[in-house]
C-alpha cells in the first residue's frame, strides 16, 4: 500500500490499481461484511473467541501479522539512528502517547459516559494501549516518515511493557479515589502485556528487518526497493481487510444489538480521535518538524493497540463484558476516522516545510519505492 495510492490524483490516480483507488470503500465493505458475518452467522463469534494468542482471536493475530509485515519490510533500518537523535520527535511522542492520551481519554469517558461503568471502564483502558500495530498503516498511507514511524512504536512497546499496569492502576483506582469516583480494580501482569507485544509487534518487525538485510544483502537495495517490495506491498491491504472482516464478525452481534450503546461509546472515542491528531499534527508544525515526521507524530499519538486493550478487556472481565464491547468499538470508530485523517494529513503538507532530502542514489526516491 502506498501514500500515493491515496494522495495521487489526475493522470497518477488513473494509473493506480483498482484496489488502491477505492481503499476507503474496500474498508468500509469489510466492516459491513464482518457485522453481517457476525449477526447472520449464529456462534460465529464464539467461535472466534474460543481459542487465543495473547487473548485475541488466532484469525484477528494472523491478519495484523501478514498486515504490518510489508510495511515493515519496507523502512530503512540503516537510517533509525538519526531518527533516534531527533528530540524534537521524541520527546513529544513519549509526552502525546504517556501523558496527553491516556489523561485525555479518562476525562472523556467520565465526562460523556457517567452512567456506563463497564463502557468507560472500557475506554480507560483503550486510551492507556498506545498503538504498535495497525498505526503503520496509516503513516505510510499518509505519507509518514516509515522510519520515525518504527522508532516510535519500538518506543511504544517498551513503555507499554513498563508503564501499562502502573497506569492502569493509576487511572482506574488511584485518581478516581482522589476524586471521589468508583474504582475499579484491574489484574494484569507485565508479562501478558510483553507477550501481546512481542506477537503484534516483535514477530513482524524482526521479519521486516530480517527480509530487508538478506533481500540487499544478496541482491542489492534497488533490487530489493524495485522489484521486492512492489511484490509484498499488495498483502498490507489485504491482511487489513481480512483483519477487519474478523475484528467486526467477532462482536458483529453484539454491536449490531445494541446501536444506541455504540453511539455512546462512540462519542467520546470521535472526539478522542480529533483532539489528538490535530493536536499532535500542531505540535509537530510548532517545533519545526517537517510533513512526514508530523504526520508520524499524529498517527502514532491518536492511534491505540485495540488487540491489547482487547485482550485486557476479556481476560479481566469476559468476552461478553462491556468493557470487551468497549474495546471492539475502538477499531469500529478508528478504522473509518484515521482513513479519512489520511486525506486530511496529505492536504496539510502546504503547511509544512519540505522534508531534509535523505535520497539514496542506489533507488529511486518515489514511485516504485513506495507500493
């Protein structure tokens, strides 16, 4: 998948493939498709949720897999270090995803869902699961720098392994209690989140880089940037897609069942969404980061791990728990919203300056090199 693929028009959108030329409607058909699986086929999702990797359904594990595989195959990992020094980046990721977010999304659920325990239970715990995963996707779309984009989740994931639990403990018993509002308790070791960590985000990103390292190594890097990689490119989209079809077809009947309980959840999860990309996309234009790294920023700090906070949901509460539905919400919400903040993200780049040219003469810097 590429960010041409949705920011091209005139001669260079004809010469798109059919599939990339109506991404957002092959999105919103397999949303469709895995609610009308999960509401006309009866005990699809039970069956689904039968057995689990990391409490998520093996399908839904399968397809986030085969689904950040190419993009990861994609980033230059020669070139992470002068991303890693880059503080202007760093710094106000770590702030937007630790501090901003999840603080964010408590004063949400409290202030839209009082009345709804299990929901903004739910929500609570979507905002401290700082996304790894289905982020890629929309940064490269977008147009994001894909090397800044693989620092940060690793940065993620590290933080989401240390401060998870803490947090967790934090937002849900420690501040409620100081503030006068019901607690709620949450049991989940460091482990079941490293684990959930090292499936979504481990397994893909040694692959990715394994793949690029042998690729050039015995073929050369523009071998490998113009044949390799326009030939993996394709099963991003489709691994998305199938992800999708599964995630929806698992609380297809659930969702369906109770709409104005989605509306709900919703809400709060929209203005979420809103609020931190645009946010983030100004803090990014304010410190002086170019196009691509603020794009990164914004996707990286208003995406959320749903398959942790998924995953937390049923082993501490059940996969027929409000806070599980809570959860399911979160991609139902995301997935269409950050779509269409792709196209706003690509129209913003007149407010940027133009990114530091790191062309490598060995490839082509466009076109081909981004599939």
């Amino acid at each position: 998948m590429s960010g041409t693929a949705v920011g091209a028009a005139g001669p260079v959108a004809a010469r798109l493939s059919f599939l990339d030329r109506f991404l957002t409607v092959w999105i919103l058909a397999a949303m469709a498709l895995g609610l009308g699986l999960g509401r006309l086929v009866p005990g699809l999702g039970d069956a689904l949720a039968k057995v689990t990797v990391t409490g998520v359904s093996p399908p839904i594990a399968l397809g986030l897999l085969v689904m950040m595989y190419p993009v990861l195959a994609k980033v230059r990992y020669d070139r992470l270090g002068a991303v890693t020094r880059d503080r202007r980046l760093l710094v106000p990721s770590l702030v937007l995803n630790w501090v901003v977010g999840p603080a964010l999304m408590f004063a949400l659920a409290w202030l839209l869902l009082p009345d709804l325990p299990e929901y903004r239970t739910g929500l609570i715990i979507v905002g401290l699961a700082r996304c790894i995963a289905m982020v890629v996707i929309w940064n490269d779309l977008a147009r994001g720098d894909r090397e800044a984009a693989a620092v940060l989740v690793a940065l993620n994931s590290v933080f989401q392994v240390v401060a998870f639990a803490g947090l967790a403990w934090l937002y849900l018993d420690v501040l409620p209690g100081l503030l006068g509002l019901p607690r709620t308790a949450l049991d989940i070791s460091v482990w079941e989140i490293a684990r959930s960590v090292l499936v979504f985000l481990g397994i893909p990103l040694a692959a990715g880089f394994l793949s690029r390292r042998l690729g050039e190594k015995a073929k050369g890097r523009v071998w490998y940037e113009t044949e390799f990689v326009p030939r993996i490119g394709p099963f991003a989209l489709y691994g998305l897609l199938f992800t999708i079809v599964v995630l929806f077809a698992l609380q297809g009947d659930a969702i369906t069942s109770a709409p104005l309980d989605v509306a709900r959840i919703a809400l709060p999860l929209l203005v979420y969404f809103a609020v931190m990309w645009a946010g983030s996309l100004a803090v990014g234009r304010a410190v002086g980061l170019d196009h691509p790294k603020a794009t990164t920023l914004a996707f990286t700090a208003a995406g959320n791990n749903f398959e942790l906070a998924i995953a937390v949901a049923i082993a501490t509460f059940g996969a027929t728990s409000g806070q599980a539905l809570a959860g399911v919400v979160g991609p139902l919400v995301e997935v269409p919203v950050l779509i269409g903040l792709v196209h706003v993200g690509l129209a913003a780049r007149r407010y940027f300056p133009q990114p530091t040219a790191t062309a490598d003469p060995a490839v082509p810097t466009e076109g081909s090199a981004r599939v």
